[in-house]
C-alpha cells in the first residue's frame, strides 16, 4: 500500500472489501480469503500467486507422538469400530472433564463429544491426522485413551523389541 500510495479508506473504496478487514488483516489479527486478497492486490496492480508445495510442519515430540499415535489409531476407524469405541471413549470423556479446566481444552472436549456422539467418523478422521493447530490442540485432550494395543502403542512410538 506504501508503494502503491493508497490508503486502506482508498483501497476499500475501490476493492469493496469492508475497511476494518482491511485493518484487522494488516494487524495479523485477521484472516483474508484469497479471493478477498487477489481482489485487493489486482487494485494496487499485484496479482496473487498461490503456490502449493507440501511442508513438513515443525511439531514437538510430544504433539509428533500424539499425531503418530492417533494417525494409527484412525487406520482403524470405521463406523463399525466407532460403535465399539464409543463406550471407552465417552468413559474417557467424563475422566477428562473432571480433571480439565480452561479453553480451549473444554471446548475440544465438548467437540470431541459432539464428533463421537453423531457418528462423525470423517470428522474424527480429520482431527486424529490433521497437523493445523486446532487438530493438535484436540488432540492434547483426546478421548482415545487405550484403544490401541498395547503391541502397536510400543510399534509406533518405537519402543517394539
């Protein structure tokens, strides 16, 4: 915008993107979609440029096993399996809530019941594999607890002899 010499008043006039999104994605407090941001850039004479790439995003060791561990457990994860998990994990649900507190932790406890509950399998699939913040920060309160062997728990975390 410094370049162009526009302001965000400006921008917004010719964009038709609101001015406080403008703001608020300037700020890093807010999102844009890419088509929002093609539009803003295509009137200060840019283009967006999307290039897709896989990346290997940096996890912990603790979130890296947790993914690890749930990834195989969603190898598993049908709706028939679901059925038979469902007792455990809601047992494992009610462990939780007792001895949680703060969010987004009791947040993700009640999505993890509304996923278990409706038969979400392919949203259970998402959370257990996703690498996005929200996957893991779900996964750092997950009802899984104990439904994987005790043979394949030591074969993902390496521990197999």
């Amino acid at each position: 915008m410094t370049e162009v010499g526009i302001t965000q008043s400006e921008l917004s006039r010719i964009s038709g993107v609101r001015q406080p999104s403008i703001s608020q994605f300037l700020s890093g407090r807010g999102h844009l979609s890419d088509d929002m941001l093609d539009r803003l850039l295509s009137c200060m004479g840019y283009r967006l440029e999307v290039v897709r790439r896989p990346v290997r995003p940096e996890l912990g060791r603790s979130s890296k096993r947790s993914w690890e561990l749930h990834r195989r457990l969603s190898s598993h994860l049908t709706s028939q399996t679901l059925n038979e998990w469902r007792p455990a994990m809601l047992s494992n649900l009610s462990r939780l809530r007792s001895s949680t507190q703060g969010q987004p932790h009791l947040r993700n406890l009640d999505r993890w019941e509304s996923l278990i509950g409706g038969g979400d399998v392919s949203g259970l699939h998402r959370v257990m594999t996703g690498l996005d913040v929200d996957s893991i920060e779900m996964r750092e309160v997950s009802p899984m607890r104990g439904l994987l062997s005790q043979g394949e728990r030591a074969e993902v975390l390496g521990l197999a002899t």
